[in-house]
C-alpha cells in the first residue's frame, strides 16, 4: 500500500512515517508538508535514500497538489495541523484554516478518489473532564480553546463526508504525546532544553492540570492499526494510562537532568486552561488489540535523554529568531536573557 502521510516531517507524523517503512516492508510513503515552523526536514533526514519514501513541499489547503497525490496513494493520514493551544489563543485564524479548511480539502479529495482517510485528533475535544470520569469516543465533543474547537471541526467535517458522501474515514484522539523531534514549544521539551541551558521552568498555575502521557512511538502504532483494520466510521481513543499532574512531570525532569528543583517558576495561568484529560482507550484495546508498549517512566526518559544526545537539533530551532520572538511575546522575557526569572513569575 502506498500511504499519503500529510504533515509528515513533524514530530507525530514523522514517528508515523518511520513506523510504517519499518513496520511494512512492501509498503511506499508519500509525506506532504508545508514546513511551517513546526515541520522540520531533519526528522526525516534518515530517509533521504529510502527509496520507498518521497517528500513533497506543499500545503493540504491546495486543491491541486492535494488531488493528485491522493489519487496516486491507496490511504491518507492526516497529521497536518496546528497544534500548540497556546499559539491558538494568538492567532484562532491560522488554527481554523488549517485544522478545519486543510481537512476538508483533504476530504474532497478522498471522496473523489475513494479513499480512506485517518484523521489525527485529540482528547482536547472532549474539553476538561472532572476527576474520576473518563471520555468515551460517543461523550459530547465539548472543546474549550481555539485550538480544541478547531480540532473538533476538523473531525466533524470526517463525519459530514461519511454520512453525506460515504467517504471512508476514521479518527483517532490521542492524549499528550512526547518522544524524540517534538518542537520544543511543547511541555516536556521547552522544560528539558529550559533545564539543560539551567533557565526557568515556566508552571502554569498551580501545576497540579492533568495530563496523559503517550511516547510518539506508541502513538504512531495505534494510528496505524486504526488505518488498516479500524471501521469506517468510527474514532478511537488512544490513550496511554499514564495520568500525571504537571508539577510530577516536572519534578521527574529535573531529577532525570540532575538539576534543581529551583529552576520552576510559577506563572499566571494559560486562559482557560482545562485542569484535566482523561481517555478510556478501552474500545482500541479490545477491537483492534493495542497496548502501549512503554510505561511512564520509560516513555519520559527516552524523551528527555534524547534531547541531551541531540543538542543539534533543539538548538538549531531555540538560536532561530520565530522561536525567540514567539517565547517573548509568550512568556514575556527572552531566552537570551541567561538565567533571569521571567517577569510574571510568582
Ligand atoms: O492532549 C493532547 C494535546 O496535547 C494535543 O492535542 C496538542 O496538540 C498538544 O499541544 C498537547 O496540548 P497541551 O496543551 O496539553 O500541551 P502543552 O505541552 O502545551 O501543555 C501541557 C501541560 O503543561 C498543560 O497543562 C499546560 C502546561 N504548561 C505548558 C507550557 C507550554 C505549562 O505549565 N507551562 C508551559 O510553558
């Protein structure tokens, strides 16, 4: 089978790119990506003379480029999108275009070539979910920011498609995910890179939000399984198990680095930060059989001591000026600026 991978030189989608090459021998790849901030060549560098791989330089939201790659793969996975709630809260636009018009371009395209397409979403659709429940794929989707909402749009478009023109698709919801190549936006490798440059640790709030933590590789396993023996028409859950307040997260980090608890620094909160997400993967478990295959510990640690083996890579993105501006307007100080507080630190 030949696989159209959307948004595959990112961090989830490029784990997919490599777990299908490895986990299917006879199968070809076909990534699209529009190297947008996040896209990052370098995750696929490794595969540059696989020759059952080939990249293209494009944008879901092109029509054009769009039909003809899909009418040339057997399946489409869709990790193209923008992913940072944060990021979501300044600019809602870019969030709408591309995680809601980019997939309904994709859509029409599948629709007319007959295709199968997985959609990658998030448990943030379910919106904040209170201490001792779990989400269900058929709870109501309740998203809570730009970001969430838009994701949430994004699967209903799947779902219009389905029902209206009998486009095969199905949709995952993934809990947080970390591993090897995440832009380092994100938690987990702004906090590790934070620490190993011995610069504050940025809490939100309190510290006590809880999320699920998932490896990339595990993630990637179960949007596969879901491709090829998932029923059209259906989402699934994937979540980890794993449910850990921030501040454990952190506290792990630091004690991983060897560094110092002193390095956190409390500030304001995210607006509207949901406090929890929670996922029964129950329905992944028993219909199509995945399990993670690393626990917590494990999936936190090949995370963080991938980054102290590949300063290179983190490096070159933090020295970058879009990554530099966007931590300034975020946080309020920058990363230049060598073991200062930032200002809204508590
Ligand atoms: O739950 C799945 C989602 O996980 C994905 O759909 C999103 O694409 C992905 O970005 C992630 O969303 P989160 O908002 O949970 O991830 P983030 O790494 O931004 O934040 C994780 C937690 O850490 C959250 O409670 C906010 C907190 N946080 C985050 C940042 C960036 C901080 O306390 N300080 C920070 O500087």
């Amino acid at each position: 089978m030949r696989v159209l991978v959307t948004g595959g030189a990112g961090f989830i989608g490029s784990a997919y790119v490599r777990h299908v090459l490895a986990a299917h021998p006879g199968d070809e790849v076909v990534t699209l990506d529009l190297l947008t901030y996040a896209g990052n060549p370098a995750n696929l560098a490794e595969l540059e003379s696989d020759r059952r791989h080939r990249f293209v330089h494009g944008d879901i939201a092109d029509a054009a480029l769009v039909d003809g790659l899909v009418g040339e793969c057997d399946a489409v996975v869709n990790f193209a999108a923008e992913t940072h709630v944060d990021r979501s809260l300044l600019d809602p636009e870019a969030f709408a275009r591309a995680n809601v018009v980019g997939v309904m371009t994709l859509l029409d395209a599948a629709r007319r070539h007959n295709r199968r397409m997985l959609q990658v979403s998030t448990d943030e659709v379910y919106g904040d979910i209170p201490p001792g429940t779990h989400s269900v794929e058929g709870d109501a989707l309740l998203p809570r920011s730009p970001y969430a909402a838009s994701k949430a749009g994004g699967e209903l478009m799947c779902r219009a498609y389905a029902v209206s023109y009998g486009t095969e698709t199905v949709v995952t919801r993934g809990c947080n995910t970390i591993g090897p190549r995440q832009y380092p936006e994100k938690v987990v490798p702004l906090f590790v890179t934070n620490a190993l440059e011995d610069k504050p640790l940025p809490v939100y709030g309190d510290g006590q939000q809880i999320r699920d933590w998932l490896h990339a590789e595990d993630h990637a396993a179960a949007i596969d399984l879901v491709l090829r023996k998932g029923t059209a028409g259906e989402t699934y859950n994937v979540g980890a198990g794993n449910e850990r307040p921030n501040l454990e997260v952190v506290r792990a980090i630091l004690a991983r680095l060897g560094k110092p608890e002193s390095l956190i620094a409390y500030v304001p909160d995210r607006p509207g930060h949901d406090r929890r997400y929670a996922l029964d993967p129950g329905k992944l478990r028993r219909e199509l059989g995945w399990a993670p295959r690393r626990d917590f510990m494990s999936t936190l640690n090949d995370t963080v001591d991938w980054y102290v083996a590949n300063p290179g890579w983190w490096r070159a993105i933090r020295e970058g000026q879009a990554f530099a501006d966007y931590h300034e307007r975020q946080y309020g100080w920058r990363l230049a600026a060598a073991g200062t507080l930032p200002a809204a630190a508590g």
